[in-house]
C-alpha cells in the first residue's frame, strides 16, 4: 500500500515562509487526489488544501487562501505546500493525505495517511 512521509516542518516567525514535501511510496502507477491536513492541541485535524490527481483542480481552507500554495509532481511521486505569510495559527503538525478519488476537504475521504510533520510560527 502506499506510504506516505511528510518533511519541510520546522520553526519559523511569523511571516515567514515553509515548504512541505509529501513524498509517496508504494503506488502501482495510478495516481489518486491528495490533500493537506492540520491539527493542533485540543483540536480536530482539519482541512489545509487538496489537489487533483493531474493537479489541475485545488480547493484551500479559507483560512489559508491567498497564502498556500498546493502542488504536485508525479513523475517523482511527490506533493507540496508552499505556505507563506506564516501566522501563529497555521501553528500545528501537517498530515499528508492520499488516497480519494476526487479532491475533498473531508478527511474520510483520503485512504493513506503520513506521521505528519510538525510545523510551529513563533509571534
């Protein structure tokens, strides 16, 4: 099954810029939507972006629209999140997601899942 590993989380300021990469593992050669997911203490994982399976179709959160960027390369199997004009409240682990035959802000949708990388703005 597909495996997938997120990477880019760290520390940054308020403003600032961080790019996570999902890499995925595992696939037969088909290729599925994937989506971004958050969560931070006390609360539920939520929905970041999603991307379909060519990459032509995304839909954000509004809370970070304007400011991520979802993409995707499959050719090396692999999504990011471009996410700039960081605030404390994008404060949380990112969840890559896989899996969901078309895009989907609902996280039932995606099959696979990442450990999650987390990432923290300072104010």
């Amino acid at each position: 099954q597909v495996q997938l590993l997120e990477s880019g989380g760290g520390l940054v300021q308020a403003g600032g810029s961080l790019r996570l990469s999902c890499a995925a593992s595992g696939r037969t050669g088909s290729t599925y939507a994937m989506g971004w997911f958050r969560q931070a203490p006390g609360k539920e994982r939520e929905f970041v972006a999603t991307i379909s399976r060519a990459g032509g179709i995304t839909s954000y959160a509004d809370s970070v629209k304007g400011r991520f960027t979802i993409s995707r390369d499959n050719t090396n199997n692999t999504m990011f999140l471009q996410m700039d004009s960081l605030k404390p409240e994008d404060t949380a682990i990112y969840y890559c997601a896989d899996g969901a035959r078309r895009t989907s802000m609902t996280r039932y949708d995606y099959a696979f899942w990442g450990q999650g990388t987390q990432v923290t703005v300072s104010s």
